[in-house]
C-alpha cells in the first residue's frame, strides 16, 4: 500500500483599489474582479486570492435617512448633515463618497401641530393619513434603516390619503411627508 503524503498549502488574501484601466499583475483592470494565483514549489504550494476594486467614479452620493440620531460611519449623527469619506487608489484618482444624512425625527412635531393625524396607528393592512387643509406633494414609507419602500401623492382638493402597508413587516416606520415645501415625519407602527 502507498501513501501519499499531501504538501502544506499557504494562502493569502489582499486587498487593492484602482482606477479604471489600471494594470495589475500584467492585466488591465476595468471593474472589480477577483484574482488568483497559484505558486507551486517543493515544500508548499501556495494560493493567494487579490481582491481588487475599482474607483467607478469620482464623487458618489448616498442618501440616508435616520429615523433618530444613529452612528453613520463611526460618528453619531443628531441633525441634518453631509459626510464624506475618501477613497485612495494606488496612482491617486480618489474617488469620494458624500453620505446626505437626514435626520427625521427633528422634523415630527410642526405635522402635529398642523393637524396631520395616521389612524389606525398601529396598523397592520391599511393606515390613513389626514390633513386639514392642502394635501402634501409628496408621502414616503420609510423603514428603520431609512430607505424609502413606498411613495404616495395626495391629490389637490383631499384631506385624506388611505395608504395600504400590508406587504410591510411588522415594525417601526416614519412617514416622510413634503408639504408647503417642508419635510416632515410621523411615525407608524406596523402590526401583523
């Protein structure tokens, strides 16, 4: 009987970030992509996986939207502001990132004092949203991560909008409203 005894095997993964049309290890790079390289020697094979990402544009926004002050990228944030964060190729064409934070809950309670009411609240198939005079330009269902699942417009002569949430889980959302040209939020509990 023989027995085969197996070598060592050594890996590595690394890290790298480029500009579009960059080479890297003889190859030009134009979108992020994976890299393996496989060296064989007497005593060990070794592996090594380059993970390389490309700098797609110069300036990217995000847009979030805070339900309450929250950390974003390790700094808490309690008001409205931007953050921007630097991202560095090897040959220099860094790229930024500007996160446009809204926080909605310093928004909530001139929409009270206007006479906006949500009913039932909590829901669970349909919720309604009143208002005494003008109807809002715009209605936003907005999850507890800030991002925006629905939009809703209510319609010139209403005081009323009945919005249907079934297909939401349970949980805390915001409805972002725009009137008079002003944001605005109240929150919704969802039930099921």
């Amino acid at each position: 009987v023989r027995h085969r005894i197996r070598k060592p095997i050594r890996s590595a993964a690394e890290q790298h970030t480029l500009c579009p049309g960059e080479e890297f290890r003889g190859l030009t790079i134009t979108q992020d992509t994976i890299i393996q390289e496989q060296l064989i020697f007497a005593d060990y094979d070794s592996i090594t996986w380059f993970h390389v990402h490309v700098l797609t544009s110069p300036i990217t926004t995000i847009s979030v939207n805070l339900i309450e002050p929250d950390y974003v990228q390790g700094q808490l944030v309690s008001s409205d502001t931007l953050l921007v964060e630097t991202q560095s190729a090897t040959n220099g064409c860094d790229s930024l990132i500007v996160y446009d934070i809204t926080v909605l809950t310093s928004t909530t309670d001139w929409l009270a004092t206007a006479g906006f009411a949500v009913y039932p609240n909590p829901a669970s198939a349909t919720t309604q949203l009143s208002w005494p005079n003008e109807a809002p330009t715009t209605v936003e269902l907005v999850n507890p991560l800030g991002q925006v699942l629905q939009t809703f417009t209510g319609l010139p002569g209403t005081q009323s909008l009945v919005l249907d949430v079934h297909q939401w889980p349970a949980g805390s959302y915001q409805l972002r409203i725009l009137y008079e040209d002003r944001w605005g939020s109240l929150p919704l509990q969802l039930i099921r």
